[in-house]
C-alpha cells in the first residue's frame, strides 16, 4: 500500500470554521498554515498548527510575504466579510496556488467565486444540509444497537 503524501495548506480565516478546517488539516498530519487579522484567532492556533500569522488576506504582499504562493493548497475560510473573502480568493490565485478552496455565503457568492477560479466553492449549511440527515439516520440506527454504514460524501472524498 503506497502512502499518501501530505499537502501543504494555508488556511486564511481563523473563525470558527477556519479553525476547525485548520486544525483537522494539521490533525492528519498537513503542513498547515493559519492566517487572520485578529491576534487573539491566530494566537488560539498556534500551538496546533505548523505556522500562524497575523496578516490580511486583502493585500497581496502580505500573503506573499506570508509564503501562501508556496502552498498546495489555500482554503479561504473568510465568512463574514463579503469583499475580504473575494479580495483573498483573488490575491491567492494571481500568487499562484495551485488549488483553491473558498467558503461561500449565498449562491450569488459561489457564483462569483466560480468566476474568479476557485476550485472548490464550499457552503457549510448547505453541506451539513447534506450530511446532517445520514448522521442523524447512522446514530438512530447506533442507538438501536445495529450497524448502518453509509458511503462518505463527495465532500469528503474531494
């Protein structure tokens, strides 16, 4: 069996589900960096990431100087400010990261997202809208003592 090569990640937003993404990325082994504006989000990481800094996804020259270019990955995890998430969606591609993964608020957004070249839209309460029902249908069915496997979500498979 060929073991799977770990990616390197930079997570740009350190609210909470910037954090969790981060923090699982890093759980498995990831080379992970966090990223925020606020010092107290970036402190919170720290010591469960590889790297974490200060800085502002809007301005290209600090994601730059940051290293971002040099990453697999960039997952922008920015939720609440519209423009911020689409100025950092559009400084991580003209960096030159190879994928990228952008958390979205509204269908317009995604839309947006699509048209500035993210690889993966993400938008978390429409996923968990997914998953939700057959997590709920597998702890039913742990409760009644059976055994129910269902197949993971494209999500979760990439």
């Amino acid at each position: 069996m060929s073991e799977q090569k770990n990616r390197s990640f930079a997570v740009i937003g350190l609210g909470t589900f910037g954090t969790t993404v981060a923090s699982e990325l890093a759980r498995f082994g990831n080379h992970v960096l966090g990223i925020d504006t606020v010092e107290r989000n970036v402190s919170h990481v720290a010591e469960m990431l590889t790297e974490a800094v200060i800085a502002d996804g809007r301005d290209e020259e600090a994601l730059r100087e940051a290293g971002v270019g040099n990453y697999d990955v960039a997952v922008i995890a920015i939720g609440e400010d519209l423009d911020a998430n689409i100025l950092c969606t559009m400084n991580v591609k003209l960096i030159g990261v190879p994928t990228v993964w952008v958390k979205a608020m509204s269908r317009t957004h995604h839309r947006i997202l699509r048209k500035l070249g993210a690889d993966r839209v993400i938008e978390p309460e429409q996923e968990i809208g997914r998953v939700g029902p057959l997590t709920l249908g597998f702890f039913l069915a742990t409760r009644a003592k059976a055994r129910v496997g269902y197949p993971p979500s494209k999500v979760f498979l990439g």
